[in-house]
C-alpha cells in the first residue's frame, strides 16, 4: 500500500534490491540508475515499432516505469490503450495511481490520468447493460459513491504527504464537481471530514480554500445560480429563493441551514486563530467566511466586487447596477455581528505576541471598517 | 494542452499567444474563452487552473495575460486581482510566493510581478488618475534585491530559493521578473530602476509574451503580411 525509495548507494550484498515489509514496497536506490533506463529504454522502442511486446510485457514495463517516475506521460497513455482495448481492468490503474502518489504526491500526470479513468468508468457505469469487468458488483449509484469516498481518500492521503498540494485539492473539487455532482449530502459530509485535518494543518491554504469552495457550493445549492451574472434585474428575490428552495428541497431531503454553518466556520477560524497565532491562511479564510455571511446566497464572488470607491464605473461595465445589488441583499444578514469581530480583534491585539498575528489582526480590522463599511 | 490532456487556464494563454502572433486569432477561435478564464477568478482575487480552484501565480498571469490579448480584462474584477497579488509579495524576502501561505519562490518574479504591468495597463485604460507614471505597483527594488541576492548559483543559472539547484525555467523566470522589476512602461515613459551596478541592468521584455517587444513587433508585422487561414474546408 506504499512504495519509497531506500537510500543505498551501493550494491553491498548480492541479493535483490527489492524490500517488501508489512505490504510496503521499497527499492533500493542504487538499481534505479540500472533498471529505469533499461525499462524507458524497452518501452521507447515499442513505441518506436522496432521492438514487440505483448500485453503482460507493457502492463509490467509501464508498471515499473510509472512507480519510479509517474510523470512519464507515454507510459499512462500506453496503459490508456490497452485499457480502451478492453485488456486492462481501469481499476487497477487506480490503484496503480494511488501507489505511485504514496511517493510523488504532487504527481500531475498521475492526477490527470486518474480523471481519465475515472471518465471512463463513470461512461461505463452509465451504459444499461454492463458487462463489467467483474469487480463492481453493486448497483451503479452505490459504486459511484464507493469512487467517490475512495478518491477523497486518496486526495487526504496526498495532501497530508506535501503541504498545500494543489493538485490533489483540485482533484479532490473535480470529483465533487464530476462524479458526485455537488449534492448537498456529499457537500454536507466532506465539510465535517475534513474539519479535523484542517484544524491540524492551519497553513494549508488549499484546505481552507476547499472549505470555502464547499460553503460557496452550498451558497449556490440553496438559491438557483441562474441569477448570479445577472442582465435582468430582479426585484421578486423572495419569490426565486422560495421556488429555488422548494425546488432544493424536493432534490434532497437535508435542508441546509446555511447561517449556522457558516457561524460554525466562524467558530472554527476563531478557534484556530486564537490557537495558532500568525498563519496568514486562517485570517484569509476567515475574510471570506465572513464576506459570505453578510451577502445574499445569490451573490457570486462577481457581485462581491468589494469596489468601494468608484463602484458605479465599475458596476455598469460588469453589467449590474447598485439597484441590483441592493435588491440582492436578502435577509440573511446579521447573523454574524461585526462587533463580535471587532472584540475578537481587540482581544487578539491586546494578547498577542507574535508580530504576523498582530499585523494580520490590524489588516482584518481595516477590512471590515473598508469593505463591510461598518 | 494537447489532444485528450488536461485542460486548463495554461492552455488559454498558449493558444492566445500564437494565434496574435502569428494573425490567425479570430474571435469564432475563442469564442467563450473569456467568459471562461474569467470564472476561474475565484474569491481570492486571484486565478486558478479552472473554475473552481485555489488562486495560484502562474495560472493568474496566464488567465490574465490571455484576457489582455483578447481585450476582455474587464470581464475580471481587477481590483481584487490587484489586491491578492501585491499580498503575494514577501515582506521579509522581497521576492514573490505563488499562493497564500505558502514559501517564496525565484519563477514567481515573472508571474506574479509580472502581472503588475498588465493590471497598470489595465486600469489605466479604464481612466485611473492614481496611477504612478513612474514605478509599477510593487516593490522593484526589493524584488531585485531577492533575485540577486539570493537566486543566483555560483557556477551560473539561477534558481528558486538558497539551497536548490539552478534549471532552466528558474533561469528563465527569474531573467524575465528582473527584466520587469528594472523597466517601467515604454517609450517616453520609459523610467529604469536598476539594483547595483548599470551593468545590472537587463533588456526590458514584453509583458505580454515574455520576449523582447522589438520581438513581438517583428512577429506581428510579419504574420500581417497573410491573410488569416480560413477554417471552412474549402
């Protein structure tokens, strides 16, 4: 269930470099300056037409080659062939994937080529009749939320190996976006997941930004989005979030009571902050969070254009007006008093002792007199 | 970025680039291109790979960079594009970090720094009367003392940070946010602000494409000499 190199820079017995204790694989470095130019070598010249190689030799070479360099593109798409001839099981490339990133967590073409299988299984999954390839006995919903959970396994595990890992957050909101398609449970449950990791690793920007991405998903999921890049003005906002949340309501049975979430994420940045004094990440987040609180659900991060000065110019080049945004302002405000905030940052500033956490309080508190113009 | 490959802000930027370059950029080539890039602005202020994702230096001057070629920079919200990257600059290194929260790095001289002509630009073309006709807005000096002092190998190249190996793209991408530090505007408006010695002192590059502007003049006058390809299979 995982691969390392071991650092050995010479051959001291005559035996195999090849270690496996407790189900973890682990090479010995020396033979990789041997055995990597030798397999890149073979499966070159398959490529090239000048060597043959049947379908157990490729499956074998890629292997190898992928778990010592997994942003070797030709040999993911030699397996994306013999996965689209039908002599390669996509699953074990999934698996395949999820091994080499145990050591290459920031992989891009290990992350890239996991998008296409899973493409591939989700076309599959939605054909009728399904010859499958023996290894998804379930029904196909129940299977797309085995993918699901495991890929959001896979994602923490790469995260928690290489600190802010871009590429394994975005993939984490692609399968969200494209294999579990945004449902409110799924929102609902990655939220409470992965408050503990973030709560341990508080410099991870991509963590609090996927929370952010969550809570902007829910925002959209709880008013219809159509009215977000608006040309019409709409002064019937009431009626819309009705029909919107009847319609919400019909789709899935949780309702979403967004104010407390977002008050619990307050909470948590709270917390944290007061925890963890001087990480930039938590006071960013916590900017946000507040922005989404004192905003009508239909705002998109357009219509938050935090343009103070010089807004009309701006507005009516962005296609809405003052009018509109004023319109847009549903009740939802005031859930989260500005004055608790202030009194957070004065605490903060008459306690601290770190020099970033002061700077970052006194930049929160200019940003809330400027932007909330409170 | 290639048949069946990923698909991202990068790809915009590279497709945006040659098609003016060589005059084969029609509006039906990108038609939805800058309504796209402008929905991978995300709450940050900054651009991310797709909608979506977390704001990150190099996709946002490539989303940004691709807007300016098809003249659509008003679809973002400049004033927090600027907000988020004049954070991105470190206060004790002088240099640029990519995200939030994250370490400083040489390549990010271009990317992020980078941006601060293309945004001047920008704003200045909306009517902006507090724009300095001096100094772009951020700190010159200090990027340079960063790429100088602490980015440059002994042996040759330069590099992301003390303690990493020289390559090319850092080589490359700290030459580039040098070039941008030193050289403010162009023409008469032109005003250096060289680090050091005058022999310190770089070619200016296009902010645009990140070549020499005479470059980029050539290529267009060039390319303008044919005709645009037509796409119909005639």
């Amino acid at each position: 269930d995982e691969i390392g190199l071991i650092p050995c820079p010479e051959a001291r017995y005559n035996r195999s470099p090849i270690v496996l204790v407790e189900n973890k694989l682990g090479v010995e470095s020396w033979c990789v300056k041997f055995l990597l130019p030798y397999v890149h070598n073979k499966l070159l010249l398959y490529r090239q037409r000048k060597q043959w190689l049947n379908k157990d030799e490729l499956i074998d070479i890629t292997c190898t080659l992928l778990l010592l360099n997994p942003d070797f593109t030709t040999a993911w798409n030699v397996r994306k062939e013999l996965i689209l001839s039908g002599t390669l099981n996509p699953l074990k490339d999934l698996h395949l994937g999820k091994l080499a990133l145990t050591k290459f967590p920031k992989s891009p073409e290990t992350w890239i080529h996991r998008r296409w299988v899973l493409q591939q299984l989700i076309q599959e999954n939605s054909l009728p009749s399904l010859a499958t390839k023996g290894n998804l006995g379930a029904a196909p919903v129940e299977r797309i939320h085995r993918l699901v959970q495991e890929e959001m396994n896979v994602c923490s595990e790469a995260a928690g190996r290489y600190p802010s890992n871009y590429n394994a957050w975005s993939h984490r909101i692609w399968v969200l976006q494209h294999l579990a398609k945004l449902t409110v449970k799924v929102l609902l449950d990655e939220l409470s997941s992965t408050k503990y990791w973030v709560s341990m690793h508080v410099s991870d920007h991509s963590g609090f930004h996927y929370r952010q991405f969550l809570l902007n998903s829910l925002i959209g999921r709880t008013v219809t989005d159509s009215n977000i890049l608006v040309n019409e003005q709409n002064p019937n906002l009431q009626k819309e979030e009705e029909s919107a949340g009847t319609e919400a309501a019909c789709a899935e049975e949780q309702s979403v009571d967004l104010p407390r979430l977002l008050e619990e994420e307050m909470e948590l940045c709270t917390e944290l902050i007061d925890n963890y004094p001087g990480h930039e990440t938590l006071w960013c987040h916590s900017d946000e969070t507040l922005n989404n609180s004192h905003h009508s659900p239909a705002t998109s991060h357009m219509a938050q254009s935090m343009d103070v000065d010089g807004l009309n110019e701006f507005s009516s080049k962005q296609g809405y007006t003052q009018e509109t945004k004023r319109l847009k302002r549903a009740p939802m405000q005031d859930s989260l008093g500005p004055e608790m905030e202030y009194q957070f940052i004065d605490k903060v500033l008459s306690t601290c002792r770190d020099v970033d956490q002061a700077r970052f309080a006194t930049a929160y508190r200019k940003w809330l007199v400027t932007f909330l113009g409170q | 970025m290639h048949v069946g490959g990923e698909v991202d802000v990068r790809s915009a930027y590279c497709a945006a680039s040659v098609a003016s370059l060589t005059n084969i950029l029609t509006p039906a080539l990108f038609s939805g291109t800058a309504e796209w890039i402008a929905r991978c602005q995300n709450w940050e202020g900054g651009i991310g790979g797709v909608p979506g994702m977390e704001a990150h230096g190099g996709y946002t001057f490539c989303g940004m960079a691709a807007l300016v070629i098809l003249q659509q920079e008003h679809l973002l919200n400049l004033r927090s594009l600027l907000h988020w990257v004049t954070g991105r600059q470190m206060r004790f290194e002088g240099g640029f970090q990519g995200r939030c929260n994250k370490l400083v790095d040489g390549c990010y001289s271009f990317w992020q720094a980078g941006l601060l002509p293309l945004l001047h630009r920008a704003l200045h073309a909306r009517g902006d009367t507090a724009l300095s006709m001096a100094h772009w807005m951020f700190d010159q000096l200090a990027l340079q003392e960063y790429i100088l002092l602490c980015c440059q190998c002994p042996a040759g190249g330069l590099l992301d940070k003390p303690g990493k190996s020289r390559d090319f793209y850092h080589t490359c991408y700290c030459l580039s946010g040098l070039a941008i530090a030193q050289h403010f505007g162009s023409g008469d408006l032109h005003n250096e602000v060289v680090l050091g010695i005058p022999e310190n002192c770089l070619q200016p590059t296009h902010p645009v494409y990140n070549i020499a502007p005479e470059k980029v003049a050539r290529a267009v006058m060039h390319f303008l000499q044919y005709p645009v390809p037509n796409l119909d299979p005639a």
